[in-house]
C-alpha cells in the first residue's frame, strides 16, 4: 500500500513473538515426525506443507480504510506481513524451498533473527 508502514516499534514485541512460536512451532512438527519422513503429498514434501499451512492460516481481506487503520493502532502487522516478514528468518524455509539469493523471499544470513 503505497505511503503507508507498518509501524515497527508498535509491531516488534509481536513479530518476535510471531518469528519465537512458528520456530518452536516447526521444531515440535519435527520432534512429532520421529526422526520418519513425512510424506511427499501432492507434490509437497511435509516441511513445505508446515508453511503453506502457516501462510494460509494468515489469509485476509480488509478494507484499505481499516488496513490504514491498523498500521496505526494494532500491535500486530497485517496478516501478510506476518508471513512475509517472518518466515525469511527461518533456516527451515530455505531448506523447505530450496530457496536461492535470486528469489524474491531470500534475505541474506546476516540479516536473520536467531532467536535461540
């Protein structure tokens, strides 16, 4: 949305709380999984399935008169933010995706949050 920010001092305590609980979130899906493999399903290994599932549970649609009104009140960021801005700082996501420099989503390792 062009001229308009999230608001990063408003939106830090949830966006690290955001990056800590889809961390510990993947860390459980692969303690869960038992040292097997999960199953390729439709063409989706498991761990590319762990974060289509966190994407999509961040699917939304507001108004650009609400969304503005957000940026400026709601300690969260808007939804897509949440994801975009949240899963360049995993390993795992690369791993996922294989994701290179080239692509849109890469972020440079030492621009990565490492929480733990």
């Amino acid at each position: 949305m062009t001229g308009h920010h999230v608001n990063g001092t408003l939106t830090l305590p949830e966006n690290i709380a955001d990056l800590a609980g889809l961390e510990i979130a993947y860390k459980a899906y692969i303690t869960a999984l038992k040292r097997r493999e999960a199953p390729v399903i439709d063409g989706w290994t498991g761990a590319q399935r762990f974060f289509i599932g966190y994407a999509q549970s961040y699917l939304g649609k507001r108004r650009q008169e609400l969304l503005i009104a957000q940026l400026a009140s709601n300690p969260h960021a808007p939804e897509a933010d949440r994801v975009n801005g949240i899963v360049p700082h995993l390993d795992s996501f690369y791993i996922a995706f294989a994701v290179k420099p080239s692509d849109k989503m890469y972020m440079p390792p030492e621009l990565r949050i490492d929480l733990w």
